[in-house]
C-alpha cells in the first residue's frame, strides 16, 4: 500500500507557556485517534510544539482506508423476480444502489426464507478526504479552559491562529481549520528569519525550521536549555538550580534558546533564600546559581529567545529588571519584622477564609482547638497552642502578600527573627505540608499536631458547606489535603482516631450538616484504598473486607490488611471465607431480631451444642487479640471454627419448622459471623 508523511502545523501567536506542552500532546493524541479510528494505517507519530507553533508528522500514512467486504440483503427472492423470471423493479432499484447489475447478485437462504443478497468489496476513502475532518475534531477536543476570536473570524483558539499547513508528502491537503485553507506555508523565528518559508513536504519540516532559528522538537529544546544553563552556571564557578516546572515553562517561551549569565548586588543575599529564589525563579523564570558551599552566589542564569550581536545588553537588561523586584522583596522583609507575628495575626479577622466558615480568624481557633486534641493525644508539647495560633500569621505580611508561594516560609522566618522556639517556629512552615505528591512531611510533633487539625478542619468544613470535589473541580485542594492527612498519619506511625477527629471539628463548625463526619471519612477511606492498593499483593477485596469494619484510623487499617494477607496463606482460610459468606446469606433472607440472643439451654442436637462451646471457648482470646492490634494471631485462632462450623452445616437444619429453634441457630449463626468478621469481613473475599 502506498504511503506518504503527513505534516500538520498550527502558526500562532504566542502560546501560553503553562500550557503548551499539554496542548501539545493532546493534538497529537487527538490526531492520532482520528487516524486510528478511521482505520488508516501509520508509522511513527510525532508532535512539535514552541511558543508559536503546534504541529504534528506521521510517518508513512497509508492513502486509502483498508477495503471493506460489505453484505447487503436486498428483498425477498419471491419480490425479486416475477413469473417469467424477470427481475421486478424492487432486484432492479438494488441492484442499482449496489452500482452493479441484477446478475451479480447472489442469494442468502435461511430457515426463515431466502433474499436477494449483495457481496463485494467497497474501497477505502482516500486518506486526503479525510483529514480535514481529523484535524478539526482534534482541535475542537484540546483542553482550552477559554478559548478567543481575532479579527472579523468565528474560529475560536487559545491564541489567533495565521496559517495551516497540511502536507500529504508533497500535496497540500485541501481542507479549512479554524477559518484557513490550508497549504504549505510556515515561519521561522519572529525576528531571525521572518521571512515565509515554503515546504516541499512533510519530511523536511524540523530541519528548514532548524536553519531558520527554530528547534521545533520542545524535548530537544528542553536538553539544550539544560545543557547550556549548566554549562553557564559551571563557567560562574556554580550550579545552577534547575527545577522541572521552570525548566518546561522557559522550554515553552523560547524558539532558539540562548542562556546568558548574569549578577544582582551581594547585599540582596542577606535575605532568606526562599525570597530570593521566589523572585528570581518564580516572578522573573530565572536560573539561579549556587556556590560550592549550598549558598546562593548572586548569579542567576536567564535564556534570551535571540541571540544578540551584543549578549551584554540582553544581561544588563535583565540585571535591570531583577534589581527593583529584589528592592521590594528586601522593603518587605524590612517592613514585615517591625511588627510581631501577634499582630499580623490580629489582622487575620478582617480576612475570609470562605464566606459560610468565617474568617481566618475563625478557621485559626478552630484549628487551636482540634490542635491541642491531637496533640494531648500524640505527646506533642507545650508548643502546639502558640504555633497553632500564629500558623496563619505570615498571611498578612507584605511578603506573602507579593509572594503567596512563600506562606509557612515566611512564617518561620519572622518567629525565629522574633525569638520563638525553633520548633514552633518550624512549625508554622510545616503545617502546609505536604504541599504535593512527595513533598516532605512535618518533622516535629507540633508540626504534626498543627498540620492535621488545619487539613481536617479544611475538609470537614467544606464537606458541610456541600462543596465536595466533584469530577476535576476541587477548589480547595481537599484531595490533596486528604493525602496530606493520610501520609502524616502513616509515615508519622501516628495512632488517632478519625471518628474523634472529624467529630470534634464537625461540632467547631459554623455551618452543621448531618452525617458529615461520615461523608470526610469515607472521602478519606477511598484515598486510603488507593494508596493501599498500590502496594503488592493487595485486592480490591481484601480492601472491601477490611474496610468493612470501618477502622478507626489508617494505621489500623494497615496492621488489619497486613493481618488478613498473613491469615490468607492458611490453607483453612479460604475455607472460613466460604463459611462466612454462606452465613452472610442465610442471615439476610431470615428475619432475626437484633435482640435475638442463643439460648444455650435449648439446644438440643450435640453439633449445635459442640459450636456454641467452641464459641464460648474462642470468644475471649479472639476478641482480646483483636483488642490488642494482634490481628494476625486474631485470625489464626478462629481456624479452630472450621471443624464444627462444618459439622454443623452437615448434621442441622437451620431453617426449622419450629420458630425458636430456628432463631436461636439463626443467633448462634451470627455469633459464628461476628466473631468471624471482628478483624476483617471474611464474607468480603472470594471463596
């Protein structure tokens, strides 16, 4: 089958950079899906993306769909043909849909009767017919929260779009995307090759734009950067700090990157070095360096999208810009530390956390509050009070005000520059995290005891205010402040009770709302399955039998699934699974009172009798194991069941005609399932 590469390239204004990488991808997945869907077969795929460009080639692209064997039934054969055998007007109007005569119909008989029936092979639609239709699909699925118009167009983009090429080999496609016809027409870079470029064809795309000032490929662009800022950090006596989120958004503002090294006064090092790396890193998408000995050396390495017949201009520029925000970065440390984190939080009244939970204020003693609990709980110290208090302090200093990544930063900054314990100062850092997947945990238990009554207060107020995640939507981080929860609790071999914790804070709340303590704790449960089912060796079932009993906290919830796989090596395990789940199912078709208990005096069959003492006998080592997070040992006693259970299966009617006999089997019944399930839901797992 003949093939040929296909080119697609969307010429834009600049894009936004946070952006382009995911734009990128889903071009080039929703180009490839079109493909696939249509059946048209390919080779590689590859998409390409700079600030002023999407495209995507694929490689050998066959040009016709595959031939289908199509079947079509026509009408009844009596309808077809009249007395003589002459085909009636009904074969004749088939036959002429199907584009061949009468005679190269066949027939299809079946035990329900016979029809005219048409066989044969309908061609593949040309691949150039379809890919105006693929590419306009792809583009209307981009994730563009807003999308714009330009001009006097009804097209709408993330950016105006000027050209489209559509390139089949060496033919232009002909076909309109967003308002454009396309052709064969790109740009290379705004100010070193200006000038139109006109391609051949698809296959020599990244090099004509390579000779005109464009890396089109952004992973290619993405190593040079890497590779030239540290070469210029090396060449300062440095290293430079590359972190991937800055490193992917300058890949995504440059077209032909060039670093160039530059300087800021030593003076601005006396600030803390999270101020200086906010304003060089986060505001102005600097590089920063560091010396051999960990400190900041007051060189920042920036990467030009031109290279300049005069670098030195393009630096001192850029020196230029870096100083003033460095000026205010130092005016607000200066101004901050004049007043007491006391009184900064005394502003926090005038400030709303959400409009039904109050102010920060409010949100700051509730936080007080639910803090000393988990800290009289977890042995936290005589920090947990005041740390609590000023947690959210630093939120009314300037600092924070220009640079809101900073809060809990500066926090610590300002009560070690006031005199506060390192601890609680420490702490007011780190009750914000983990602030993402991976992020490091509190180190104190103060930090600890802040951090989770801040998360639980967080989720167990917006649950009461019905504002839950929903879909992607989660305005207040509450999955991620749920994860946070969990990971300090289990990393942290913190034992708290969740029910006590969410109760407590669900009563601090403004707004009550019934059964929300149990909604945030299913919310949490369903994160703590993920988490769990990530380890190895763990189903969904095991999940669903352990969290059948609602544990108390996750660390609990651990030692009962690490109990359960230990039980599950057993040979009788499967056994007691089977016997669980049977007892399960005989008890919810009968009606037994919740009140019903064994009456031991009547019964009257020795194999009803025999497993009411092996209840009796197991009843107080199983449960004391269990009260005691012995739940291995827990479950290895009730293997002892298995013998009588059976026997009792075997040898009694359950459902007897005579009422009281049946309730009390029917008890002793759920006496065997209670005892059964006092660690994990057996009846939960296969069996």
């Amino acid at each position: 089958m003949t093939a040929h590469d296909l080119l697609f390239e969307l010429g834009t204004e600049e894009l936004p950079p946070r952006t382009l990488l995911s734009l990128s991808r889903a071009l080039t997945e929703g180009v490839l899906l079109g493909l696939d869907t249509a059946g048209i077969a390919h080779g590689k795929v590859h998409g390409f993306a700079t600030p002023r460009r999407l495209a995507v080639r694929i490689q050998k692209l066959a040009e016709h769909q595959p031939d289908k064997q199509v079947e079509r039934r026509g009408p009844p054969l009596k309808n077809a043909f009249d007395a003589q055998g002459a085909p009636t007007q009904a074969a004749i109007a088939f036959a002429k849909n199907c584009a061949v005569p009468v005679t190269e119909l066949t027939q299809l008989t079946t035990d329900k009767g016979a029809w005219l029936m048409f066989r044969g092979t309908e061609r593949g639609a040309a691949t150039t017919s379809l890919l105006g239709d693929i590419v306009n699909q792809a583009i209307a699925a981009l994730p563009m929260p807003k999308r714009m118009r330009w001009g006097a167009r009804t097209a709408e983009f993330v950016r105006p779009v000027h050209g489209v090429v559509l390139l089949y080999g060496e033919t232009v496609v002909p076909a309109e995307v967003l308002g454009l016809r396309a052709g064969r027409v790109t740009f290379g870079h705004r100010f070193h090759a200006p000038k139109p470029i006109t391609l051949k064809s698809a296959k020599g795309y990244e090099s004509r734009l390579r000779r005109a000032k464009v890396v089109a490929d952004f992973a290619t662009r993405r190593e040079l950067i890497r590779a030239g800022v540290t070469l210029a950090a090396a060449a300062s006596g440095g290293t430079a700090l590359i972190e991937d989120a800055l490193l992917d958004e300058v890949t995504a503002l440059v077209e032909w990157p060039v670093p160039i090294l530059g300087r800021f006064e030593q003076r601005f090092l006396s600030l803390p070095r999270e101020v200086v790396i906010a304003t060089v890193q986060d505001h102005q998408r600097y590089f920063p360096v560091e010396g051999a000995d960990g400190k900041l050396s007051g060189c920042f390495i920036t990467v030009s999208n031109i290279e300049s017949r005069d670098p030195s201009k393009v630096r001192e520029g850029n020196e230029r810009v870096v100083r003033p925000r460095l000026s205010d970065a130092a005016f607000f440390w200066e101004q901050d530390r004049k007043i007491s984190l006391d009184a900064h939080a005394a502003k926090l009244s005038g400030v709303t956390f959400q409009a039904k939970l109050g102010t920060y204020a409010d949100k700051t003693l509730r936080v007080k509050a639910l803090a000393q609990l988990i800290g009289s709980r977890i042995g936290a110290g005589a920090y947990v009070t005041r740390a609590a208090e000023l947690a959210k302090a630093d939120l009314m200093t300037a600092m924070v005000g220009e640079f809101p990544e900073l809060q809990g930063t500066m926090g610590r900054y300002y009560a070690q520059a006031q005199g506060e314990p390192e601890e609680l100062a420490r702490a007011l850092e780190e009750h914000y995290r983990p602030r993402y997947a991976g992020d490091s945990l509190p180190t104190s238990k103060t930090g600890h005891a802040v951090a989770l009554a801040d998360k639980i207060d967080t989720l167990v107020g917006i649950f009461a205010i019905e504002q839950r995640p929903t879909g992607a939507k989660d305005p207040f981080g509450l999955r991620r402040a749920a994860l946070g929860l969990l990971r300090i609790l289990l990393e942290g071999r913190l034992e708290l009770d969740l029910f006590e914790l969410l109760a407590t804070a669900a009563a601090a709340q403004p707004v009550q709302k019934s059964g929300v303590t149990d909604e945030v704790y299913d919310f949490l449960a369903e994160r703590l399955r993920g988490l769990l089912l990530e380890e190895p060796g763990t189903t969904t079932e095991m999940l669903d039998a352990v969290f059948a009993n609602r544990p108390g906290s996750p660390l609990d919830a651990v030692t009962r699934l690490q109990a359960l796989k230990e039980f599950l090596l057993l040979p009788e395990a499967g056994i007691l699974a089977a016997i669980n789940k049977r007892i399960s199912n005989i008890l919810k078709k009968a009606s037994l009172g919740p009140d019903v208990a064994v009456n031991a005096d009547t019964l009257t069959e020795d194999a009803e009798r025999q497993l009411h003492q092996v209840l009796c006998d197991l009843r107080v080592p199983v449960e004391d194991a269990a009260a005691q997070r012995r739940y291995a040992q827990s479950l290895k006693t009730l293997v002892a069941l298995r013998a009588p259970v059976d026997d009792f299966f075997e040898r009694i009617m359950v459902m007897d005609d005579n009422i009281e006999r049946r309730n009390n089997r029917l008890a002793l019944l759920r006496d065997v399932q209670r005892l059964l399930g006092g660690v994990a839901d057996l009846s939960r797992l296969p069996g």
